[in-house]
C-alpha cells in the first residue's frame, strides 16, 4: 500500500529528500570550491592524460546530481502532501544524549594527553555509564561505576593483552 | 591428493604443529571478534614470533590466525554491529537484525557454519585448481581490475536495498573519501584542508568503526526513555536444526565458488565478493525485500564466500607470487624471511612445503569450528546478556579504542567519532551507510586502475572492447537501472488498472 499524503511516513521521506538533498548539494559546493582552489600540480595536464583532479571532479559531480534529485524529489513531495511536511515527529531535543555521547567522546583524546589513557578512558566510561544509565532511569552513580570499570578493564586488555601503547 | 592426506594427519599426530595451530586459532578468534584488531594487524603482530620457528611452525600459526580472524570478524558484525573486517560489512545486514531479534547464537552458529563450509570450499578449489584459477587471475589487466570495483559498487547499492538516489550519493560520498590523502601515482594532496594527519588517507577500520559501531550505540542513545528497545537476550536455539539448514547449501555452495573466485583476483578481496554472493541470493530469492530484516540466508551468503575467499587469496600468493592484498602479503614475508621466495618455483623446488600449507589451512579450518563452537559461541553470546547500558557504555569505548588500535593514531579515533556522527545522520535520514563503506574501501582501487587504464589505452571505449570488462559494467548497468525501471512500470501499470 502506497502512503496517504497525510502519512506520517511519507511526510518524513519528503523531510529527509529534502534535508539529505540540500546536504549533498552544501558538500558538493563546499568540496568543489577546495578542489578548483587548491594550487599547484592537481590541476595540470588534465586534457592530456587523466590527472588526480579527474575523479574528485566526477565524484563531486555524481553527488552535486545526486543531491539535486535528492531536492527536487522533496520539493515534489511537498506539494503531493500538501505541505503537511512542515513539522517532524519528534524534535531536536531528544537528540540530546547524542550530542553529549559525542562530546564526552570526543574529550578523551584531550583527556588522554592531559592525564594518561587509564585515567581518561575511565571518566570517559564513567560520563557514558551514566548517560546510558539515565535512559534505564538507574541512579547515576552506580550506573558512572559501571561505566568506569568497563572501561578500566578494556584498558587491561589492549594495554596489557594486546599490547596497544595506550600512555 | 595422497600426499594431502597424510600431510593432514602428520600435522594432526604432531603436538607441536597441532599445538601451533591451535594457538594460531584462538588468539585469531580473539583478535578478530576484537573491533579495530584486523585479521592483517593480528598477522602482523604475530610475525616476529615466526623468527625463530621453522617454516612449516610459522605457517601452521600464522595460517590458524588467519582463518580463524576472518571467521571472527562475523562475530562484532553480528553482535555489536562493526565489523571487524570489510568482508563483515555484509554479514551485519542480517546477522544483527538477527541479533536484535534475540537470535544472536543462531546468526553466529550460521555464520560459523558457513564460514567452515565456505573455508573448505576454498580449500579444495585451491588444492584442485590453484594453476587454473591463477593463469585467469592473470589475465586481467587495469580495465578489467576497473571493471571489478565498479561491478562491486554496483553490487552494494543493490545490496543495500535503500533508496537509489541516496544510495547514488553516499556511495558518491564513500568514493570522495577513499580519494582524500596523497594521491598515490602523481603525489598530489587531495581534500587533506592542510592536516599532516589526512596526507596518508582515511583508514577503512575507523571509517567502519564508525559508521556502524558509534553510529549504533548513539542511535540506541537517542532512543525515548522508556522506549529504549533493549536487545532481547533469550535466544529459542543456538544450533539451529538439519531441516533449516539444507535449504541453506546452495547458498553456501554458491557464496564459496564465487569467494574463491574473486578471492584469486589480487586486489579485488573479500569486498567484492561478500556484495556479489549476497545480490545473487539476493536476485534469485522469491522474497528479497526479507534481505536486510534478519534472514539466516543473509548471513550464509556473504560469511561462505569471506572465508572462502582465504583459499582464494592464497592461489595467487602461492602460483604466481603475488599478494592479493596485505594479509597475504604478510604470509609471503614469512615465507621471504625463511628464505622461500613464492612463485611456480615454489612447486617444483619445495613440493613438501606446498603439502605443508594445504594442511595448515584445513586444519585451521577444523580447529577453528572446533574451538568456535565449543569455547567461543557460548562465551560470546554472553556478551548480548549484559543490561544495554553496560553494552552502549562497552560499545562505545571498545569504538575508540579499536579506533586508536590500528595504528596507534590519534588521528584515527577522530576519525571514527567524525564518521560515527555522519553514520548517525545516515541513519536519521534514511541514508543507506554500506555504500559510504564500501566506496571508500574500493575508491582507491576504482581510481588507480582506472587512471592507469586511460594512461595507457588513452579511450574510455577500451573498457568496452574487452570481453570481461563489458561484461562487468553491462551487468553493473542493469543491477543499477534495472529495479527503478522495473518499480517505474509496476506503478505505472498499477495507475492505469486503477
């Protein structure tokens, strides 16, 4: 069964045409303006023998098309739902733990080098032990202990098993 | 085949050769279930350990750790969603949509089964027709290896059974980051913005690491309090019964011809075979929308031909001296560093060696399906049985640290983290990953092959004046245009009935 215009579904599809669209045109432009900037050799002899600039140029052409389709199917969709794609089913704000699992990853290479791998993967486990624990509605300290040794025996075993130089 | 024979049970009746390969076995089965620890890094770490050891010692470990890390890279593929290996990347369509519906001993009982299968197929097309296979192998030329990677690009968007036009442009996406790095002919920096880190590439692993493994644990993360779809635990089965898996041979019969095959063309790898396996049964399955929901046929396919493809690999190494990729280069340093320089040399001046080989890897095989299905499947269905905090939490950090793994670089764990963010906005939108995957394992090969081939010939027709390059990109044509046009004539036909 095809989906109403009012579907929920089809209404989603419209948003994400539109949204991957746009994306893939941005990237597109934004990698075609450092490609055609860069200088020296990446440009030279391209008509004589296929240079390093051809496939970067084929590919960015392939997404910039891609990303039109992408736009111009979303823009179609619009008007069959009848501009009922105008809100999303659920909204940026559930997206929060996200945003702090990748931030609290994304501090353990810092963490790392300012004090020592154990340490910073431990917090770092302990910061994610209790992000997930508050999703289970767990008290966030024992869910952080948790967390914390996770980690400290994934650090054992690369560090002392597998010998990965974690410092 | 006598001498085969009694090269297996010599090794058997010797403890130490037994012994060797057992260790080989577990410590493969261990670094392969491990994200980040590849099946090339696990060979790599054990070679120096070969120093001392005779030829056919260091082939009996190295051998057991090959097998065994390329069965084991199914296991994070099934259970966490990474895959260890590119040759995983399939297997986790329906081997963890198997999981997630509390058939996680079954998906890897599958997997095990075929890999075995898959692993003895290959076994004997080797023993059988190694010269064979290697004089094709030969025959290809740039066109053709061309060809290949954009037959298997084909392969992955069909596979991926997402949208074409958002499978088109992460596919697009994939490509434009396997060119990122010093291009390899003319020593051109590409898309690098100026970092020192970028002039080497993008590593494949953490790309995968983080499409699949950190995309998933957020995406679990992002799920509604209350609403968080916990992996269910209680599994009905883990072997599962005879009745349920005949249906399954020609599946496996057919993914290990075809890993074999693919397996003996240098470059072309495990990859390209795992995609060609799955969109076959894929193609000649009634129902091939159920491919992707958690079908045991999914996992068969792709795992039979991965393993057979081991087979595959070694025909070149050994017939012509060629590796078909870095595993296998490493297995010909072993044989370098004792002195042995593989080729069809090899055969005429060291027969027992080659016997010692054959019966390496068939008993790797057998102890591989041995200490697998004994120790491993019951120790890591286990893992599935921890509270999801603890399973998001472990994901997570085994993510960064697998990342930093493969080449103890920071640059790497950034990487994963960046491509677990745009593996997650994939997700939310409904954009397939597996073509962003795989377009950046095989761009390289695409782009080298392809540069080489108008270098020479100077004609973009020459890839339609060769036989089996034709043949390729008609196929890839079809697999591509085909289903749009077919779903385009069905709605059309549905409108005018209505």
């Amino acid at each position: 069964m095809s989906p109403t215009p009012g579907d929920p579904t089809d209404r989603r599809e419209v948003l994400n045409d539109l949204t991957s669209g746009s994306i893939c045109l941005a990237l597109a432009a934004g990698l075609a303006a450092v490609h055609f900037s860069q200088a020296g050799r990446l440009h030279e002899n391209f008509g004589a023998e296929p240079g390093p600039a051809m496939l970067p140029q084929l590919l960015l052409c392939v997404l910039g098309l891609a990303g039109l389709g992408l736009l111009l199917r979303g823009l179609v969709g619009i008007r069959r739902a009848r501009g009922a794609a105008s809100r999303r089913e659920d909204d940026g704000i559930g997206l929060w733990p996200v945003v702090c699992a990748l931030v609290v990853v994304s501090l353990f290479l810092p963490m790392k080098a300012a004090i020592g791998a154990a340490l910073a993967l431990v917090a770092v486990g302990a910061a994610l032990g209790s992000l997930a624990g508050w999703k289970e509605e767990r008290p966030p300290m024992r869910s952080a202990l948790e967390g914390a040794a996770v980690a400290a025996v994934l650090f054992v075993v690369f560090r002392f098993m597998l010998f990965v130089p974690l410092r | 085949m006598m001498e085969i024979f009694s090269g297996v049970t010599g090794v058997m009746t010797n403890p130490t050769l037994l012994g060797l390969s057992l260790l080989g076995v577990v410590l493969g089965l261990i670094f392969g279930a491990l994200p980040g620890i590849s099946s090339t890094m696990a060979l790599a770490v054990m070679l120096p350990f070969t120093y001392g050891m005779e030829t056919p010692a260091a082939m009996m470990l190295m051998l057991g750790v090959f097998f065994a890390s390329v069965y084991a890279g199914s296991i994070s593929a099934i259970l966490l969603n990474i895959p260890g290996t590119p040759g995983a990347m399939i297997t986790l369509l329906d081997g963890h949509a198997m999981a997630r519906s509390g058939r996680a001993a079954e998906a890897m009982s599958y997997a095990l089964i075929a890999s075995l299968f898959g692993g003895v197929i290959g076994w004997v097309l080797m023993v059988i027709l190694a010269p064979t296979i290697a004089s094709y192998a030969l025959h290809f030329g740039s066109p053709e290896y061309a060809a290949v990677v954009f037959f298997g690009l084909a392969l992955v968007a069909y596979a991926s059974s997402g949208d074409t036009l958002r499978g088109l442009a992460a596919g697009a996406i994939g490509l434009l980051v396997g060119v990122v790095g010093r291009d390899e002919i003319s020593d051109v920096p590409r898309f690098t913005f100026g970092a020192a880190d970028l002039q080497g590439g993008i590593d494949i692993i953490p790309l995968a690491i983080g499409v699949f493994g950190i995309a998933e644990a957020l995406s679990v993360l992002s799920r509604k309090k209350g609403a968080a779809e916990p992996m269910q635990t209680r599994s009905q089965r883990t072997w599962p019964p005879l009745r349920d898996l005949v249906p399954e041979i020609p599946t496996a019969l057919r993914g290990s011809a075809v890993g074999a095959f693919v397996g003996a063309i240098p470059a072309a790898g495990s990859a390209v075979a795992v995609a060609l396996a799955y969109a076959i049964e894929k193609r000649l399955s009634k129902n091939p929308a159920a491919f992707g929901t958690g079908l045991p046929r999914g996992v068969v396919a792709p795992e039979s031909a991965n393993n057979a493809c081991v087979g595959g690999a070694l025909i070149p190494m050994m017939t012509l001296g060629i590796p078909g990729d870095s595993i296998t280069a490493i297995l010909i340093g072993v044989l370098l560093l004792h002195g042995l320089r593989p080729g069809p040399g090899l055969f005429e001046s060291q027969p027992d060696l080659i016997v010692t080989i054959y019966s390496a890897l068939f008993v790797a095989i057998l102890l591989t399906g041995l200490v697998a299905a004994t120790i491993g499947l019951p120790v890591f269905r286990r893992v599935l049985s921890l509270p999801q905090r603890i399973l998001v939490t472990g994901v997570l950090l085994l993510c960064l640290l697998g990342a930093f793994s493969v080449r103890n670089a920071t640059v790497d764990v950034w990487v994963a983290i960046f491509f677990g963010g745009v593996g997650f906005a994939f997700i939310r939108l409904g954009v397939p990953v597996l073509p962003l995957a795989f377009g950046a394992v095989l761009g390289p090969i695409l782009e080298e092959n392809l540069r080489r081939t108008l270098m020479i010939h100077r004609d973009w027709l020459v890839f339609l004046e060769r036989p089996v390059s034709l043949a390729l990109i008609s196929i890839s044509v079809v697999v591509l245009v085909g289903p749009p046009i077919v779903r385009l004539l069905s709605n059309t036909r549905g409108r005018k009935l209505k």
